[in-house]
C-alpha cells in the first residue's frame, strides 16, 4: 500500500517526536515511522538542564545561550503537548561546587553556593515516559509502527519504503539516532550519519523517592520521577549493546549513594540501557541534509535531545517550511560538517 503524501518523520524519540509536533501544530500533514521498540529517549532522565549541562561540558558563550534558549521553549511547548514539566531547584554537591559555581556565573546562569554544595533555579526536567506518551497521543493515528528501508526520488517527493509499504512524502525527516543511514540518501548525507558517534549509557529506575530534585556530583546523579527515582547515568562511547552491565551499576549506586551523603541502602532497581548518537561538536544535526532536496535532519543531540528537543523540532520545520532561520539555526545546521 502506498499513502498519500505528506511530511515523514523517520524515528518516534525526542527528536523526531518534537519535530512531528510542530509541524502538526503548524497545520501540516505528518506521519511518524517508527519500529516501536524502546529508544534512548526512553532511557533518560528528562532533563531540560542548561545551567548544569554547560557547566559539566565547559561550554562556551554561544553553547550557554543556545541551551538557555532550548530551555525557554519549553514551557509553552509542554503546555501545548500536554507535557509535565517540573521546575524544581538543581543540586551539585561535592568538592568541586565552587568550580561549577564559577563557571555557571560566568556564563550568565543563576547559582548559589554554599560549602559543597550547589542551587541553580534554571534547570527544568519532564519525565521521559510521560512526555514520549504526551506527543504520541497529540499524535494519534500519525505514528506508524515499522522500518524504513529505503527512500527514493519520486517527482517533486520522495518515496518511503518501509517493511509494511510505502509512503509518498513532500518531505523525510530522519531522527533515526544512532542508527545507519537509511539507502537512497546522498552520499553526503549517508557520510555524516556514519560519522555520528555512539554513546552507550545506563541508568537505573529505583522503586522509592531518594531526593526531592536533581542532585548531581561526582560520577552520578539521582532525580526523582513517579516511580520513585532515576540514577544515572554512564556514558560510554562508540558502544551500541543495550545490555544492562551490573558492574557499571554498581559503581552508579555506590557514587549515588556519596552524592547523597547517606549509607549504602538495599534498593530495588531496574537497570536501562539507551544508545544515543553525539555528532563531532557534541551539538544536534537539524535542517537540510546535504545533497538532498527534501530530506532533513534531526539528529545526534548527544546528551542534550530532551533540552533541545522543541527547538530542533522548530529549526527543521522553519527548514521544511522554507521560512527565514531562527538565529540558533546557524550552529545546529548539517553543512557545519
């Protein structure tokens, strides 16, 4: 079967999902291709962390005020999708406070320190699952449960071959993670998504509440969410395997449980494993995809898709819908490589 045509979103994360939003909210046709099996954005924390994120990568000026103003379309964004958004303080604790101190201040970022620990009112957080299930449901019937393989010209459009048929599409979005380039992209485009690096990273859902915001430091971070709490989270690049390791959880619960301050507690955990993609400056690919009319990119946000989530999706449809780029375009666009 073939449908009709309209704007295709390759991959139902953070990325493709945002993306699919906004242009469903901008009157356009979209369908979302996914193959429904659980993704990265899943394996998260939620968090909308611009002032801790910045200070933790030693970001630079520009860095700072492109994650400020992926914070700050988050708001009227969740309240459109129906998305809890929670705006609790965040917390470093540890040695190096007046370090992360510093260089928050000096990127602009609010920050109170006292002794070893850390406030910063600037950070947000969602939570994963309730805001995948938000858009997917604003979404309804657009979200289609299968695998592209390929894409093909096809008059002014494109042609998406998936394993259950075909779609006619004005436009492809692919937000497609970590994984391998679709067939039938430009050789251009197919050597950036090669490029794209991918990073391993574990969390643990814990079965009660540990803290009642973010606290972060040393070698983990715990954050509360419904079920009880998150603690993560690893980073382990140029591995793909979503096996949970029990080691590598572990030595996450035992510097959880430092940053905490509080003896080590039997805890019912469940250990998660996600895999995401980070491009070469550690900043998202979102616009045109080069050497093909009509394929756009949302992709390798890194550590960074749920805090630039609503901001990628707004860049690439600016891209789709041919309107004048938002100034974070720039820094965001696929031809930077």
């Amino acid at each position: 079967m073939t449908s009709s045509s309209s704007i295709v979103v390759v991959g139902a994360g953070v990325l493709g999902l945002c993306t699919a939003f906004e242009l469903l909210r901008r009157g356009r046709s979209v369908v979302v291709v996914d193959p429904g099996e659980a993704n990265a954005s899943a394996a998260a924390a939620g968090m909308i962390a611009p002032a801790m994120e910045a200070a933790i990568d030693g970001a630079t000026p520009d860095q700072a005020d492109l994650f400020r103003a992926g914070r700050d379309l988050w708001p009227e964004f969740a309240q459109a999708a129906g998305i809890a958004l929670f705006r609790r303080p965040a917390e470093w604790r540890g040695a190096a406070a007046a370090d992360m101190a510093a260089r928050m201040q000096a990127l602009g970022f609010d920050a109170r320190q006292d002794g070893d620990r850390l406030i910063t009112h600037e950070d947000y957080q969602v939570e994963p699952a309730q805001a995948l299930a938000a858009m997917r449901a604003a979404l309804g019937g657009r979200i289609v449960t299968g695998r592209v393989e390929s894409v093909a010209r096809d008059g002014d459009g494109w042609r998406v071959n998936t394993s259950d048929g075909a779609f006619e599409a004005s436009a492809v979005v692919l937000a497609t993670g970590a994984d391998a380039a679709v067939a039938g992209l430009a050789e251009a485009a197919h050597r950036l998504i090669a490029a794209i690096q991918p990073i391993r990273g574990q969390i643990g859902v814990a079965s009660r509440a540990l803290a009642p915001h973010v606290v972060r430091g040393p070698g983990a971070y715990v954050a509360p969410m419904a079920t009880g709490a998150v603690v993560g989270a690893t980073m382990e690049p140029g591995r793909r395997d979503i096996r949970p390791d029990a080691e590598a959880g572990a030595r996450l619960l035992d510097a959880a449980w430092r940053v905490l301050g509080q003896p080590p507690e039997p805890l019912d955990i469940d250990w998660r494993v996600g895999v995401r993609g980070a491009s070469a400056d550690g900043l998202p690919m979102a616009g045109a995809a080069p050497g093909g009319q009509g394929i756009f990119m949302a992709l390798a946000p890194r550590r960074n898709g749920w805090l630039l989530g609503p901001l990628v999706g707004g860049v690439v449809a600016d891209a789709i819908e041919g309107r004048a780029a938002s100034p974070h375009a720039r820094p965001l666009d696929p031809a930077r490589f």
